[in-house]
C-alpha cells in the first residue's frame, strides 16, 4: 500500500476548499492536513467571521503550514458605472488586503450577475484591467470565473474573450467544471487558450446530467455538488482535466464543492472523500496514458 508521503506527493497539485467542510476554520485547517493535502481554497468568511478578528484567521492559516490556493470571491465588480464602480472598487480593494495577508497570489472575481451592469465586453474587460493593476502592488494574480448563470458572461470562452480584451499580465480565467457541464459548453475551445493565463481550475461534479435554467443551475451549484468521481459526469470531466493537462497547465487543482450533506458530515469523513477523488485524478488520469472505462468509481489507492 502507498505510504502517507507517497500518497501526499501525488495528490500535490490538489486542495479542498473551506466551503465544502464544516466548523472553525482551525478545524479544517487540520482535517485538510490530516488528509494529506498541502494546499486549501480561502473565502472571506474564513478570516471576517473568525471570533478573535480576520488577522487572527490569517495567524491560524499561516501556522497550519498549508498553502493558500487562492482567496474568494470578489463579486459583481465589473460593468457598473458612477458610485456602484466606486463602491466595488473599495471592496475589491478590501479584498486584495486579506488575499495579501494570507500570502495568496490568486483572487478569484466571478463574472456578474446584476442587472445595473453594462453588457458591453468592452467595458467588462476596461474594469477586469482596472483590478488587474490594483492587484499588480500586491504581487496577486485575478482569476476570472464565468459563473453559469452570469448575466453577460456564462461560459468560459466569453470569460477568456474579456480576458484577452482587458490585456493585462496578471489577469487570467479560472475554469471550473461545474460551470462548464452546467452550461454544457464545448470542451474543444480550450485549446484556445494560453496555458500560462490559466489561473486556477475548480473541480466538482454534480448528481443529476442537466441544469435547465439559470435559477436550477445556482441551486445546485450551492448545496449539491460532489467531489469528481462521484457525480454523474465523471467522463466528462476525465476529457476536460486531460485537455487541460495536454495543453500544459501547470497549476492548482481546487476541489470547490459546495453540498449541505457534508457541512453535517464529521470533517475527517467529507476531507477523506476529498483525499479519494484526488489520488483518484492524479493516478489514474494526470498519471495515466490508458484509456478509462466507461464507468468509473472512487477507490482505495492501489497496491504496490
């Protein structure tokens, strides 16, 4: 059987998310550690919600010895005008404040859902620039996310068509599978895009094959997603992490699952289904030139 090192050197390029795990964040700090993981997705809430102060939470992530994969979600930011730019544009800043404190060099902006932005990609991508140079002092990359039921942008090729309009250094796209399959967009675009302006990748799957509108599409996203493997989409998602591993991304895998089970689950459970799509992933797809079945299970790791 792999020994624990082993194990942890080949689920390296993973991370859970503190979405998906229950309790204080000290909590899952350990049960991702405890896992075999070296890395973990940050959300605000993480740090503003801590009851000794957002410092406080920086202190714990720090003294935990896992990597920050990045810092969520800057919200909504693009497309306005006037005051509500003003006021976004503090907020971003806000944000890139905590994203710096933890050490992360990712921020994660998903594409707008409101009604008072302009559907222009032009302005879209003059705004994601704007926050690119704010991040730039900062030494903090923007990962830009097509969420599904983004109001202009809600797929990830319009995403990287903003991105390349706004051409700037440290702006790129995050891709996230639950968006792609939600929206049910082509995976043969992303060999359109430059492997060096993918930020980051979001992994998740999902129990049901279809979202038919936007207000499903948001539902699930937030209270059902499951690990990769054990959703009903795992071929899927087999082609899309092979495209983007053929393409030459080097980067951070985040698994983002948002599911109201595991909050009720005890954390050492939900961080082991984690540690088992990832060795699941890494052995048998990152790793692997053979061709997988048609239907494909979580499983323990193999023996020597």
């Amino acid at each position: 059987m792999k020994d624990q090192r082993s194990m942890e050197e080949a689920i390296r390029g993973f991370g859970t998310d503190t979405i998906t795990l229950a309790g204080p964040l000290k909590a899952k700090l350990q049960a991702t550690r405890e896992a075999g993981f070296s890395q973990i997705m940050l959300k605000a809430n993480d740090l503003v919600g801590h009851p000794e102060g957002w410092r406080a939470a920086v202190s714990e992530v720090r003294e935990s010895g896992l990597r920050g994969t990045g810092f969520q979600v800057l919200r909504d930011f693009e497309g306005l005008s006037g005051h509500l730019h003003e006021y976004k544009v503090d907020i971003a800043k806000t944000m890139l404040e905590m994203c710096a404190a933890l050490g992360c060099d990712v921020l994660l902006a998903c594409s707008s859902t409101s009604t008072h932005a302009s559907q222009d990609l032009d302005h879209i991508a003059r705004d994601l620039h704007k926050l690119a140079m704010l991040a730039v002092p900062h030494g903090i990359r923007i990962a830009y996310e097509g969420l599904s039921w983004g109001r202009t942008v809600n797929e990830y090729t319009t995403a990287w068509d903003v991105v390349c309009r706004a051409d700037a250094p440290n702006l790129g796209v995050c891709l996230d599978s639950y968006h792609i399959l939600a929206a049910k967009t082509p995976l043969d675009a992303i060999q359109d895009i430059d492997p060096d302006k993918i930020f980051l990748v979001q992994l998740s799957d999902f129990m049901w094959q279809e979202t038919r509108t936007f207000e499903e599409r948001m539902a699930t996203a937030r209270t059902y997603r499951v690990f990769p493997g054990e959703g009903v989409h795992s071929e899927q998602i087999i082609e899309l992490v092979r495209k983007i591993d053929q393409l030459g991304y080097k980067g951070d895998y985040s698994f983002e699952v948002f599911n109201d089970d595991y909050v009720q689950m005890p954390l050492p459970m939900v961080a082991e289904r984690a540690r088992k799509s990832a060795l699941w992933l890494a052995d048998d797809i990152l790793r692997s030139s053979m061709p997988m079945p048609n239907q494909l299970r979580l499983r323990t790791p193999r023996t020597a």
